[in-house]
C-alpha cells in the first residue's frame, strides 16, 4: 500500500529586514495549507549571509510571526548552524565529479563579464574550471565549488501555479555552492535544507522562480526528492506598479501600529491572491478549511486600501468586547511612552464598547474616540468641538444644568432632563445635547451622548461640564 505523508511546509526569510507584507502572505499561505491538510510548517531562518543577518531582524519575524497568529511546528532551524552539513554534501559532490573547484579570482571574473557585454552576450560564468583540475599554482589558492550543470536540453520548472516554465540549461551557469570561505551559498543552503527537513511544498515569491530551475539542477545532482512548487504572483501597489514602501511594503508590526487586527491581516492577504468564488469575508478558521493551491491566482494581486479598512471595520464589529478592551489596552502599551489604561479606564471602555467599535476602522480610530474614557477632568477641545462652545451654548449648557443634577443620573431620565429643557427655553434637542457632548467629550461625536454621561457618573460629567459653562 502506497503511504501518502503529510505535506512539509517551510517558511524560510532571510533576517536582513522585517516581516513584510509579502513575506507575511507567504508564510500565511504555507501555514494554511499545512492546516488545512493536517501537514506541518517549519519556520527557517536563513542567516547564511553574516553580514547581512541581524539579531534584531530574526526578532522582528519571530514577533511578526507571532503577532499574525502563524505558530510554527518544532524548534526554530537556524540555517547557519547547519554550515557543516552544507559543507559535507559540497564535498560530497566533487567526489563524484558532480561539482568542481573554481580557482578563478574576483579580478578574473569581472574582466570575463566585461568582455561578454562588450561583446553584447549574457553574462555568465563560462565555465572556466569545468574541466580542469588544479595545477601545482593553485595548490594552495583560494577556490570556491561550483556544480556542474547541465548544459544542453532544459530544465521545466512544474510549477502549482504558473504551470510548466522552461529554462534553457545553456542559459544557466555552473553556480557556486561554496565559497572560497567555506561557507555554503543560498542555493546549496536552500536546497539541502528543504530536502533534510523533508520539505514537500515550497510556497514562495514568484521572484524564486529563476532560483527553482537552478535548484532543480541540484536536487538531481543530490539525488533528492523535488518538491512541489508554488510561486506567488508578487504584490503590487494600488496603482499596478511594484509595491514600495509608500505603498504599504512595509513591516507587518507598521500595520499592527496602524490599528488593524491580526484576523483582518489574515483574511486580507488570502485575498492577495487566492480566491474563492466571490467571497471577501474569509474568517481564517473557513480559510483552513478551504484552502487549496489550485485556487492560487496567477496574476499580481494589488493593494487596496479601502479594503483593508472596511475589512478591519468589520472585524472590530465582529469581536467580543472584551478581547477588543484587550487588543486596545496592549496597542496602547505599546506606544512610546507607554499609556497604561487605570482600571476604571478600562471598565468604562468596556462598557462603551458597543457603541464605540461600530464607529472604529481601525484600533487607532477607536482610541480616538474613546480617548475620553481614559482619563478624568475636564476635557480639552478639538476644533469642532470648539465650534459647538460658543458663549451662548455655554450659556444654555449652564442653565440645563441644574436639570441635569435634579435626576437620577440615569441615562434614560438625563436625556428626559435635557428635552424638557430644551423645550421649555424654546431650543431644539440639539442645541443642548450638542454642547453638552463637547464639553463631556471634547470632541464633536461620540457614542450616544446620555449613556456616556451615566457611564462617567454624575460627579465627573459635572466637573466636565461645568468647565464650560461660562
Ligand atoms: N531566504 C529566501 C528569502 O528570504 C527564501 C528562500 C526560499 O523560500 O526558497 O527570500
């Protein structure tokens, strides 16, 4: 009986930046197929290039990672720790005459480059080394390994979603495995690890595409198993051209700044390139169950802001008050210096949540309005605000207030209080509750009014109000 294992899923970024938001819809799609078919997903951090990598950038796609929700199953695998295993199956090649050494210097190498522009062909190594072995000059030099690669024929790239790509082999070089250092490249690196952690679907950047014909040719050399592979249609700007950071290529953790939830990133970047029929609204548990690779899209995916915001509006409708006191309370302690919300703070946020999340698209807008919860004393005004304090408002806010005081700090008879009022000075409702709302507030709109005075309680709405009653 044939087995039929589980599906291996890898992420693998290199630490020389953030978590971006392509590297995020990678690492999402590979974790969700690995979920969706019970598979598993392996996080490799790829700090070969030692001048490049950073403590800080490996931080930053751990945090990444886990802010987007994406756990990763076992350990960590540093790439660079590896480096002896990189170097054993280099040798291994030249053993077997699948790879070479390559005494050819740097100098070398560019005047090689200069004559084939200079003479209008591509340029590549030209295989210099192939077929030579090592002089008594050489002894001692530095060299780096190269594989020897096919030459004539082609290598197809199968690829999920693109389909079957060629690529000349005349037109891909013996490339260096390792270099004159010892250390491994990207490609070896890559390869090996992909076929030691029994890797089966490589889901990455359509930019990998040339590096997969490439790899190919190693993989034979290796005698390992090819994986299927998965290039994803990059991600452009809302204007169709490459996406930069002015567009948005920015640091998953910009994002969770901006106040967007990790369930409105997930559902939005599923949509950057796999669908399913016309569904827009895709909570990551259903996204589980219905991911498949054939669903890829195959051309760019652009971003959208608008979006992103409404699909953020809906997820801080859909979420629990108090998961949403949570999210707003640690996005707050984030911020430099840190706002830690009182208790109180938090219970009135609570209680206002309902009212408060159906205005917010993001945590942002929704700190903004609730800004007034968090702190006692009277308010100060934002310009609208001001406009609804002239003196005559201030005039009649005075003379509601005893009004106001007579009830039972209720939000039903406050707002009787305030219609009574109101009717018997000859105004309309708003002319009272309008004022009442900016000093209360200090801004223009906010959940309903006499709630929000019931909820801050008789003696801090007065001192809000009588703040400006002259
Ligand atoms: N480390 C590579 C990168 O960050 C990815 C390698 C791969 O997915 O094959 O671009």
């Amino acid at each position: 009986m044939s087995q039929n294992p589980k599906p291996v899923l890898r992420f693998a970024p290199s630490p020389t930046g953030m978590l971006h938001i392509g590297g995020a819809r990678t690492a999402f799609f590979n974790w969700l197929y690995a979920r969706n078919t019970g598979g598993s997903f392996l996080l490799r951090i790829e700090d070969t290039d030692r001048e490049r990598s950073t403590p800080e950038a490996v931080q930053a796609i751990l945090n990444g990672m886990t802010w987007m929700g994406l756990n990763w199953d076992g350990e960590v695998v540093y790439q660079f720790a590896r480096a002896a295993r990189h170097r054993e199956v280099a040798e291994k090649l030249l053993a077997e005459g699948k790879a070479y050494r390559c005494y050819a210097t740097g100098e070398e190498l560019t005047a090689m480059r200069e004559e084939q522009k200079a003479a209008g062909k591509s340029m590549r190594y030209d295989g210099r080394w192939r077929d030579r072995a090592p002089g008594p000059d050489e002894k001692d030099k530095p060299s780096v390994v190269r594989l020897k690669a096919r030459q004539d024929g082609e290598t197809i790239v199968h690829d999920k979603v693109l389909g079957d790509v060629r690529f000349e082999n005349s037109q891909l070089d013996d490339m260096v495995l390792l270099r004159s250092d010892g250390n491994p490249t990207y490609m070896l690196a890559v390869v090996l690890d992909d076929a030691d952690m029994g890797v089966t679907h490589v889901i990455r950047g359509a930019d990998h595409l040339n590096n997969a014909a490439r790899q190919l040719q190693l993989i034979e050399a290796m005698g390992a198993a090819v994986p299927v592979y998965c290039h994803l249609p990059l991600i452009n700007g809302p204007d169709g051209a490459k996406l930069s950071k002015r567009h948005g290529a920015l640091a998953v953790e910009a994002y969770r700044d901006m106040g967007y939830l990790p369930e409105t990133m997930r559902n939005y970047l599923l949509r950057l390139g796999w669908s399913h029929g016309d569904d827009e609204i895709i909570p990551t548990a259903q996204a589980i169950e219905w991911f498949n690779l054939d669903s890829i899209g195959k051309s760019a995916a652009r971003m959208d802001y608008k979006k992103l915001d409404n699909l953020n509006g809906h997820y801080i409708r859909e979420t629990a008050n108090d998961v949403l006191v949570a999210e707003v309370t640690a996005f707050l302690a984030r911020e430099t210096p840190p706002r830690i919300l009182s208790m109180t703070a938090r219970q009135r946020l609570e209680s206002a949540m309902t009212s408060l999340k159906e205005r917010a698209k993001t945590l942002v807008e929704l700190v903004q309005g609730a800004e007034f919860l968090f702190t006692d004393g009277p308010r100060s005004l934002d310009a609208s605000a001001d406009k609804l304090l002239p003196p005559e408002a201030r005039a009649a806010l005075a003379q509601a207030l005893p009004a106001l005081e007579a009830t039972d700090w209720s939000g039903p008879a406050l707002e009787a209080a305030a219609r009574n009022f109101a009717e018997s000075a000859g105004l309309k409702l708003g002319q009272v509750a309008q004022p009442l709302r900016a000093a209360l507030t200090g801004k223009a709109s906010s959940p309903p009014l006499f709630e929000m005075l019931a909820l801050l309680g008789r003696e801090e709405s007065l001192t809000r109000l009588m703040a400006y009653t002259a």
